[in-house]
C-alpha cells in the first residue's frame, strides 16, 4: 500500500479531440478485445459485441457533426449555437450570424474543404478560411446552411 501518491493534472474533456478519443477506442477494441467492468476487472468482449460498440463508436462520430461542432484542420472546432459562430482555431472568432457578410464552402484542394468567412469586425470587415478535412464534408456544409438560415 502506498501512503504517498504521484500527483496528476486533472482531466480536462475539453481539451481532447473527440476524433481522436474514438480513434484511440477503436483500436483499443480491436487489439485487446477486452474491457473493464465496473469493478476494474478486465473482461472479454464477445465478437457481437466488438461489432455493436465499433458500431456505435461510428454513431458517436456523428454526433458532434450534427450538433454543430465540426473538427477543423490541425486543431479547434467551429461551433454554431445560439446565433453565434465561433472558431477556435487560429486567433479564434466568435461572430453574430448578423454580423456574418458571407459563408460559403470553397471545393477541396489537397483533400482539404475550404470554409470562408466574412464577417463585419467594428467599422470594417475580416475576412478568414478554414481548412476542413473531406470526411467532414455533411456538418461542414450543415453548419453554412444553418448560419445562412439565421442570418436571414
């Protein structure tokens, strides 16, 4: 029995890519197979039930997308909720969609969707991209057509 223990930072879910918290299940599962029961014991996972969790795992992945939360290229999300679009990559924005000039979705080019923004920023304008990766493409065009929508 330890009477000291090393301390560690606390979790921050905030700070982990769902994208890569599903990545890092799936191959848990697929290379062990097991998983740990509610009294810490590690158990085996039936082959009916690596297929049911891989499948809901897929679910999870969709999750985010529709609720608004769309990955952006390297790091950060953008987010629309409540008539604000925010992006937490870069400097970040956090944008009334009445302030919103222009969205749209430029076509991939080096398998990157391009998402653009232009926005009014006190007496002038900002214009920002995005980089989206193609496998995000549905929440990335969800997300321009629900700030379009708001915006009018």
């Amino acid at each position: 029995m330890r009477i000291f223990r090393k301390r560690t930072e606390e979790f921050d879910p905030s700070k982990v890519d769902p994208q890569d918290a599903l990545r890092r299940a799936r191959d848990a599962i697929a290379t062990s197979g097991t998983y740990t029961d509610e009294h810490g014991r590690r158990r085996p996972l039936s082959p009916q039930a690596q297929e049911r969790l891989a499948g809901s795992l897929d679910a999870a992945a969709a999750v985010p997308a529709s609720e608004g939360d769309l990955p952006i290229w390297p790091t950060g999300i953008a987010r629309f909720s409540n008539g604000i679009l925010e992006v937490t990559t870069g400097e970040g924005i956090r944008v009334a969609a009445r302030d919103i000039e222009e969205i749209y979705v430029k076509p991939p080019r080096a398998g990157r969707f391009s998402l653009k923004v232009k926005y009014r920023a006190g007496l002038g304008w900002q214009k920002h991209g995005y980089w989206v990766e193609a496998q995000h493409e549905a929440a990335l065009h969800a997300l321009v057509s629900r700030v379009i929508a708001a915006a009018a």
